[in-house]
C-alpha cells in the first residue's frame, strides 16, 4: 500500500525514498532530509550520527515488503546465498525505478530543490545580520544538487525554469542557485572532473555573496545604473571574497570563482581585465551560466529575455572572444537550442511548450503540444519526445520560435501542469 511509513534505521535499504529523519537536519551531515537512497553507505551515515528510525514513502520507493533478503540476513558462509541476495536487491531496485513515474521524478526534484532554496535564503539571511556562509554548510546544500544533477537534471531544470516563469523578481538566494544547478549541469557536459563538483557548485553558491555589503537599493536597480554606480557595483567580486576570508577553509578554487567569474577571455571584464589563460575554467561555467540566467530572468522594471534568443546571445559572445567557443558549445548543449519553456511552433501548425531537452539532439527537444494548427487549444495537452518515432506516426520538427507574450501564453501555466502532477 502506498503512503507513509516509520521504519527502523534497521529496515532501511537502497531503493526505499526517505521523507524523514528522527534527528534535526542539524545534527546530521543531510540538509535533504527527503531522499532516495542509492547506497548503502549513507544508511552507515545515518547510523553513525544517531539516525534510528525514518519516515518513507512507499509512493516514491521501496516499501519494506518490497524489500528484497538483504546480506545480513542470508545464512552465515553462503556465499551463494549472499550472491543471490545482492543480485535481487540490484534487480529490485532497478525494476522499481524504472516503473517510477515522471511526477514522482519531478516530485523529487522540486523537493531538493525548495529545501536548497530555503537553505540559500537562510545563508544570505544570516549574511545581512553580518554572519557568513560556513564551507559544511555550503557544502550540505551542493552535495544534494550535484546528487540530483547527476540523476535527474531535466526535472530539477525544469522546476527551475518554472519557478523563474512564475515569479517576478527573483532573491540573490534564488538566482544562486539556478546559477548552481545549471554550472553543474554544464560541468558534467563538458566532461570537467568530477572531483571539482563540490568546489564548482560552492563558488557558484556563493558567487554573489559580496552584494550583501553593498546597498540594496543598488543591488536592486544593478540593471539600470549609471556609470559610477556600476563602478561600485563591480565591487561585489572583491567584497565576496572577504566575507569568505570571515570563514577558514574555503578552497581556493571556491574563492577564484567568486572573484573572476566577471573576467573575460578578451580582458573585457572585471576586476583585474584578465586573458583566458589566467582565468580559472570554473570561474568560466559560473560566469557564462550567471549571464544566461540574468537574461531569462525578470528583473525590477527589465522583462526577461526568450530563452532562444538569450542562447543567441551567447553564440555571440562565443564568436567576440569572451568565452572559450567549446564552453558555449557545452552550455548550449545543456540548455538545448531550444531551452526548457520555450514556446514553439511545429512543421505541423501546432503549438507546444519545451519541458525537456537532449543534448545529443538540440534540435529535437521534448515537448508538450498545447494547441493545433488552427489557434485551438488543447484540453489535454499531450507531451512528446521529438526525438523518438511518434505514436500517431506524424514527424514532428520545431519549425520556429514564438514569443509568448505576442502569443498570449502563460508558460508557466504548462509548467506547472508537469510540477502540479509531481506534488
């Protein structure tokens, strides 16, 4: 039966989906309470900080009479009967992930992502009150992230993109981290280590932290400033980094981020006018991802960019030597030519709403087709993968992009519908 389940720390496996602890979130290393565990190690994790029973959700994994014969409970010296049940247990929990749904992928994802996002909203909380940001805490928060890139990136950038849509003017908490989710993402597309994740999501975290010294109502109109006020706004980079030098243990590569990633490959940027070789390559990712996510995001009295035209946009700074081509390359491949929430029109007169893409074919994202040929809108709109042979046998292609403001379509109406049926 679905629903929600105590369960000894005892009882618990990989496959099953953990809403709740017994201990504070503080008192262990998980910020994300809410998980699905994928090892047995973090179940060792919980145990050593004093987890002793959990809260799951049966709807989401593992129910304990799901529960395959786990190691411990297999005779003492079978090895065939310890086999056996490590080999049922992988095929358990490989038979029940993919029977989940996409809501309950989607679901996950939107709840990672509002517990980050109330973590970020905490740490510049505490920054205005003069506390800075802790690397553990930090740490916490982009564990989750990379954790949920790694297994789910269409769904975490599409509540991402759907938050953006909704919402008019986004915190610097908020903004941080989409900017986090999205470095990531572009981080694994374009092959950087994975042992420079954490480093690369913390930077990015708090890449924007020195904005806090500066007044608010600057920060606030930072998009139509004059020069001097833009002057001091350039500050923020050298501000950043004393509010780390408040805290020991930032790696250097986390505070390299906050402080280059205005640089520019031509010397264009700020606040040392550095060249490509000087600049670090993830203070690059952070950069580039920082200015996508400005252009398609409102901001005080500027309307947000069409995510189509906002990858145009850095197709061209690619060409003007700002950033290293095979990194736009890589962010492009990430976003999709055609990013998630963008509206388009297809070869077949019909309208749709990107909700997901593919990297190995931008040009064929996944869809959700909203309206015919002829202006009428669909009750129920059904989502496609372009990428895959359709059902009904039609080749669908994305003919051209739509604005939907000219179209008079409330994006995030369609977005939510995929969110709505995750909740």
């Amino acid at each position: 039966m679905s629903g929600m389940k105590q369960i000894s720390i005892e009882q618990l496996i990989p496959g099953m989906f953990v809403v709740e602890m017994d201990l504070p979130w503080y008192r262990t290393p998980f910020l994300f309470h809410k998980r699905l565990i994928r090892d047995v190690e973090t179940i060792g994790v919980m145990k050593q900080h004093g987890v002793q029973s959990v809260t799951i959700d049966t709807a989401k994994g593992l129910d304990v009479q799901e529960a395959p014969l786990t190691p411990s409970a297999a005779p003492a010296h079978s090895v065939e009967n310890l086999d056996s049940a490590l080999s049922a247990s992988v095929t358990s929990i490989d038979s029940h992930a993919s029977t989940l749904s996409d809501g309950g992928a989607q679901a996950i994802a939107a709840s990672v992502y509002t517990d980050a996002q109330e973590a970020m909203e905490r740490i510049f909380a505490d920054l205005e009150r003069g506390v800075p940001p802790t690397p553990a805490a930090t740490k916490i928060i982009v564990g989750g992230v990379v954790d949920q890139v790694l297994h789910s990136r269409n769904e975490l950038l599409l509540h991402s993109t759907f938050l953006k849509v909704k919402q008019f003017d986004r915190s610097l908490g908020a903004h941080a981290l989409d900017t986090t989710i999205l470095s990531l993402v572009v981080a694994v597309e374009s092959g950087v280590d994975p042992a420079d994740y954490e480093h690369l999501g913390m930077g990015a975290l708090l890449h924007d932290v020195g904005y806090v010294r500066l007044p608010r109502n600057l920060v606030r109109k930072r998009d139509e400033c004059n020069d001097s006020e833009q002057r001091l706004l350039e500050q923020h980079t050298q501000l950043g980094i004393t509010v780390l030098g408040e805290q020991s243990g930032f790696h250097q590569e986390v505070c390299r981020i906050v402080m280059e990633h205005h640089e520019r490959c031509d010397g264009s940027g700020y606040p040392r006018k550095m060249k490509t070789v000087d600049i670090s390559p993830l203070a690059q990712i952070v950069g580039i991802v920082d200015l996508y996510d400005k252009m398609v995001s409102r901001r005080g009295g500027r309307p947000a960019m069409i995510p189509h035209d906002a990858v145009r946009q850095l197709f061209l700074v690619g060409e003007r030597g700002q950033y290293p081509k095979p990194l736009v390359e890589a962010v492009i491949r990430s976003i999709g030519v055609y990013p998630v929430g963008s509206l388009v029109r297809l070869n077949t007169g019909e309208q749709a709403v990107v909700v997901g893409v593919n990297p190995e074919q931008r040009l064929k994202p996944q869809v959700k087709i909203t309206g015919g040929p002829h202006g009428e809108s669909y009750p129920n709109p059904e989502q496609v993968d372009l990428s895959l042979p359709s059902q009904d046998k039609v080749s669908r292609t994305v003919l051209r992009v739509l604005d939907p403001v000219q179209e008079r379509v409330n994006i995030a109406m369609y977005l939510g519908d995929v969110t709505d049926q995750a909740a």
